[in-house]
C-alpha cells in the first residue's frame, strides 16, 4: 500500500532524518523553506559552503544559520548541541562519512529532546539505522526534454523552478512503509507539488 505524500512530507517533527542523492540539497533547501524559525546549516570546512542566495527560491536566507565544522565528528556534535537547544526549527547537516548507530541514537535522541527537527544529507549507504526515515532524491529530465540522456537539473540554481521534476522515495521508514512520488517545486505557491506516484 502506497503512503500518503502529506503523512511523509513535511518531515515529523523531533527526529532526526536523511536525504541521500543528486537531489538532496534541494530537497533540504525545501525542508528549510518549510520549517518553522531559524534553521542551522552545518557541513565541515572543505565543503563548498552553501549560498543561502542560491537557495533564495526555496528558502528565506534570512532564516539561514550557517556553520562550518573541522571534521565530521565536530559536524555531528555541532548539529546534536543545535538540536538539543530547541531554538531552531530545523537542523541540515552535511555527512560525508557513514554515520553509526551510536551516533545516529545520540541524534535522535538530541531531536526529541529539544522538539527540533534534524535533516542529514549523507552518501549513498552512508545512514544510520536509528534514522526516521530516509529519503533518496532524484532528477527527472524536464518536461520538453528530448532523449534519454538529457540530464536533470540538480542544484537549487536552475532557472525553471516550477517545471523541474524529482523522483522522491523513502527508502527507510520506521513505519515499515516505503513509497515514493513524481514532484516538481511551485515557486508561485512556495510549496511541493505532487505529480503522480511514481509508475501511475
């Protein structure tokens, strides 16, 4: 049985989730846009730092905090110290290496402590079993594309933002389902649009 988008999305509140995929960080810059006060941004130093303009369709730069870590464990106790605060709505963090169990418990924990949700993009096969859910986001080639290879437009940069389409699916779930949806982003209406479940 197929899950219902809006009992997927937006994200439960006071636990920690991961995104994986060429698409992640739209998918987190939409998660942002749709959080309720500040949202900690967090990835190590040798990252490309996230432009907060860059991610002015999806989201208020305002709203952004930006933090730079030394290496990935400090990015970890960064984004755990955010979420136990309770003062932000939403906690991104960039994951470059596989996160364990332990670590990804102490971060749910960290999530339901301060009512704060956590949002860690990681690599593919790179999460942690105590994650909610886990989400695995892709580019689909844009209405009007011709053939096979054309390829998807992935950064929160394009210049179409309301035609661009993405395969988004839980992969993981808590609740034991999985599904996934053809969306597209709505600037206009500053919010998820649900094409079709994905194969109908």
């Amino acid at each position: 049985m197929s899950l219902p988008f809006s009992s997927a999305y937006p994200l439960k509140r006071a636990r920690a989730h991961e995104v994986c995929g060429e698409g992640g960080l739209v998918f987190a810059a939409i998660t942002a846009g749709q959080a309720s006060g500040p949202v900690v941004w967090v990835s190590e130093r040798w990252r490309p730092v996230v432009n907060p303009e860059g991610l002015a369709p999806y989201c208020d730069p305002g709203k952004l905090l930006i933090t730079r870590a030394d290496t990935p464990l400090n990015v970890l106790a960064s984004a755990e110290t955010a979420l136990r605060s309770g003062a932000v709505g939403l906690v991104v963090a960039e994951i470059t290496d596989p996160i364990g169990l332990t670590e990804g418990r102490r971060l749910q924990l960290a999530a339901e402590t301060g009512g704060t949700t956590a949002l860690l993009l990681v690599p593919e096969g790179g999460g942690s079993n105590a994650a909610e859910t886990r989400w695995r986001c892709s580019g689909l080639p844009a209405p009007g594309a011709h053939g096979r290879d054309t390829p998807p437009s992935t950064g929160p940069w394009q210049n179409d933002h309301d035609s661009t389409p993405w395969l988004w699916s839980i992969i993981k779930n808590k609740t034991g389902t999985l599904s996934e949806w053809v969306v597209r982003w709505d600037a206009a209406a500053h919010r998820v649009i649900v094409v079709s479940e994905a194969g109908s």
